[in-house]
C-alpha cells in the first residue's frame, strides 16, 4: 500500500472529529448518496464567522468516512467565505488517490453536507 491508501484507512478506522459527545451546533446538515447509502452528518460550531469546532456523524464506505474525517481536519479557524470556497478538487486532491466518478461521490460527501450547513 501506498502512503495515500495507508492515510485514507487511518481515518476511515480512527476518524477524527466523529460524533463529538454533547455537540451543541450553531449549523448543521445531513447529506446522503442514494447510489450507495453513505450519509455524512456535517455540525459546525461557527462564532465570529469563524468555524470554532466541527463534528461529524453518519455511516459510509472507507472513502466517504477518510474524506469527512480528513476534511473536518482543515476547516478548524476558517472563514464561513473560506469553507464556501472550498472545490471538489481541493478534496479530490487532498485524500489523494484516482477513483471512478461514483467513488468520487463518496469522497465529497462530508463536503456535500458541510455546504449545505452554511446555506
């Protein structure tokens, strides 16, 4: 296995920042993939336009856990324009790895949900 392969089964087997014990959200959204039946729970603590804590929730393959794990990892601090911003590449691009376009489904999942958080 590679070093990407290697990361996206760390976080799927020991996700960070999933389901935070009495997580009292100022935003939240769930998102499901009929395709498959992954479904992210995305909760976001926002003060002072600025993500103070994040939380996430659900049931999926390695790829839709990895991706949400490794994603709440990087919107800690940022700005509600910032995590707008955010692409599909960008996430792409962080886990690493070439997948079929129904895989890459799974992967934005968690930033299909953190989208529609902030709406």
């Amino acid at each position: 296995m590679n070093e990407e392969q290697l990361n996206i089964l760390d976080h799927y087997k020991h996700p960070r920042n999933f389901e935070k014990p009495n997580f009292d959200s100022t935003h939240s959204f769930k998102e499901s993939n009929l395709t498959c039946g992954d479904e992210i729970e995305v909760k976001l603590i926002i003060k002072d336009d600025r993500v103070e804590d994040v939380s996430f929730s659900g049931e999926g393959c390695s790829l839709c856990i990895a991706g949400a794990s490794m994603l709440t990892e990087q919107i800690f601090g940022k700005s509600i324009q910032e995590l707008k911003s955010i692409t599909n590449e960008s996430i792409l691009n962080m886990v690493g790895i070439d997948v079929t376009p129904a895989r890459e489904k799974c992967i934005l999942l968690g930033l299909d949900a953190l989208k529609g958080a902030l709406q």
